[in-house]
C-alpha cells in the first residue's frame, strides 16, 4: 500500500510517500512545502493545492493519510491548518484517491508505542522504521512520514479486520 | 460595486449578491447550497466548488465577502466551516476576485447599527434594506445577503478612507 502522508498547513506542509504494510515501510519521498506569511489567503491555498496534485500525480498513492486537527489554543492557526487540510481533500477527491483521518494520538502509538510520546521520540522512529541515515527535516515533514506509516500499519489492520467481519457476516 | 456575500459552511453554504454603495443595496441573486453530511467531506468540498464557481462566473462578482469564523462550542462545525471557507479562497482566487472577511459584530453593526443586534433584527433590516417583499430563507441566506450589504457599504467606505489617506500623504 502506497501512503502520501500530509501534516496540514500553510506555512509548512509535510508531505511523506511511503510503501508499506504492517511491521514494513520504504520511504519513497518528502518534503515541505512553504508559503509565505504575508502572501494573499487564496493566493496560498492554490499554491499549496498545485504542490499536492503534483505530489498525488507523481506518487500516484492508494490513499492520503491527513493529521485530524482538533482545537488549538491559536485560533488563528486552526484556521489555516484547517483551509490547508480542505485543499488536500479537494485534491484527492478530484482524482478519486481516498483520504483518511488520524490523530496525533494514534500516530505516536502506531510508531513508538505510545500515545503520549514527544516530537524527538516519534522522529526518532520514524527515522529508524524507514531505514534513514539522518532524522527528516523539518519536524512537518518528519510528522507527515509518521502518518505514512501509522495509516500503512492501521490502515492494513483495519481493512484485515473489516474483511473479517464482512467474512463473519456473509 | 457588485458583492457576493458568503455564509460559509458545508450543510448549508449561504450566497447572496448585492450591488450596492454606502447607502444604496440592490439583491442580485440568494441561494443556499447543501451537501449530505453522510457524503464523503471530500465530495462535499468538491461539490461546494462547482456551486461557487457557477456564482461566481454568472454573477461576476467584484468582490467576495466571506464571514470571518472565530472558535466555536462545536470544534467539528468550526472545522467543516473553514473548509468551505477555503473552497471559497481557493474558487476566488482562480479567478483572480478578491475576497474580504468581515466579522458577524461588523455585519451587524453594519445593517442594524448594533454589533450586538440577534438574527431575528439582521434578518429584518436585510429585508427592509434590500426592499425584499419577505425575509430571505433560510437564515443562512440572509445572512450571505447581510454579509454582501455590509462589505458594499463598509468597504466602499474604508476604500474612500484610504483614498484619502493616500490623498493626504501624497
């Protein structure tokens, strides 16, 4: 299963492909893509929107795997993660590439056991699960990478155990 | 000056059309787009496009005034509201129209005088000041409509304050 894991913003948006299933996961590529602050809203969003079709167009993932944003104490940057995250699902839906959901929660337990791990320790694994000589940079991109991983290890998991009680119920 | 007024959201997007200058409004054109909530959000968000594009190439709007969202009780509402707020950034700004963000305070103030005014006054003076023979149904065109009487009136304002602040320092 081919993953394109995104970490939502607009000032830096992690973008992480990976080939996985459960207990393995190559890193195919990553990056960040960035817009300036001072740029027009809009402006911003269609920039950001030809990077992730480009992406999609490139890596051709089976599905996008998109951090689930909850409240903030930065009102401000809820919003934009949030317009961010709509311009992802927009790109997908355009080409009909699922998209799913995960919290940050799930992500540091799927990579390093536990739910309440910090930034350094889920990079660190994920650094480790992928096999890379140095830790991704920035943390955006480091965290669209967990996501990658998180949803080709959950993801696989719960389609098993979706087909399995689809099997039990037919 | 020709406004189109956006109450954004994803069960129900508001969409009203004004043309209008400081104490003048005429309605062009209200409507409300709705999307299944068991829909896929992508499909929804694609969906929401395609009806704001349609508006903004039959109306041709100047100017796109959008509701400027603050946090909410709800943070899934906040959430789905700014999507449809990007779908708005993103459509306007393929186009090349410029878009603007008013808060509800400044909406109210701007059509009853009072920042504090309830839905049930706004509906009332958007009715009497648009010389509609009944109130806009429902609420969220209304409210699309007052957003759009509110931008023709405050912006062309603030537009002739900053003539003449450049008046003054040039």
């Amino acid at each position: 299963m081919r993953v394109l894991g995104v970490d939502p913003g607009l000032t830096r948006c992690g973008l992480g492909v990976v080939d996985g299933r459960p207990g393995r996961a190559a890193m195919v590529a990553v990056g960040v893509v960035r817009t300036p602050g001072d740029a027009d809203p809009g402006e911003r969003l269609l920039y950001l929107e030809r990077e992730i079709e480009a992406w999609l167009t490139r890596y051709a993932p089976d599905v996008v795997a998109v951090e689930r944003v909850f409240a903030d104490v930065n009102v401000r940057s809820v919003m934009t993660t949030a317009h961010a995250t709509a311009v992802t699902l927009l790109a997908a839906a355009r080409r009909g590439t699922p998209v799913v959901f995960h919290t940050p929660t799930e992500v540091k337990a799927a990579v390093t056991g536990s739910g309440r791990a910090d930034k350094a320790q889920v990079t660190a694994m994920v650094t480790r699960i992928l096999g890379l000589s140095s830790a991704p940079r920035p943390a955006d991109a480091a965290d669209a990478l967990a996501l990658a991983v998180c949803h080709a290890w959950r993801g696989a998991q719960t389609s098993r155990l979706a087909a399995l009680a689809e099997g039990t119920r037919s």
